[in-house]
C-alpha cells in the first residue's frame, strides 16, 4: 500500500471485458515527505477520490479480484480518501 495524489481520469475506448463500467484514475506516487515518486500510475476506483485527492493504494490485486473477478487485470485499486496524514514527531 502506498499514499497517491490523483491528477486526473483516464478514459478508455476499449478495455478488457472486466473492466467495463470501471472507473479509472491517474495518480502519482507519494513519499513521506509528499514529493512524488515514479511514473504515474492508472488505478480503479469505487470510492469517488478527485482530481487533487491523496488516496490510499492497493497494490496486491486481491481487491481487485473480488470485485471484478479472477481473470481481471487490474491491480491497483483506490481502497481509501485521505483526510489529513500525521508523521510521528511532528
């Protein structure tokens, strides 16, 4: 699991037949220290996160799974919005 910002949607003409009526997100990868990391990442997401949103992340894909069944390809999956983020000692 991992900490992201969602910059935008992605919409998809054609996409694998699990995957209809899925929507999906454009996130960056977040540090502790809220810089970015990486390259951006489509993720799905049932929680209604927005642009400028920070989300919590699923990588394992057993989330995604459950929802959208075995032979699905999607595994990041939004499973939280994020309302305020408290490091220890500060």
């Amino acid at each position: 699991m991992y900490l992201a910002r969602i910059d935008g949607t992605l919409t998809a003409a054609a996409k694998h037949e699990t995957l209809q009526g899925v929507r999906f997100l454009i996130g960056q990868r977040l540090e502790a220290d809220g810089s970015t990391s990486g390259e951006p990442l489509v993720m799905i997401d049932r929680l209604g996160a927005r642009r400028g949103s920070r989300v919590v992340v699923s990588t394992d894909g057993d989330i995604a799974r459950r929802w959208l069944g075995n032979n699905t390809p999607a595994r990041l999956v939004v499973v939280g919005i994020v309302d305020q983020v408290h490091m220890g000692g500060q």
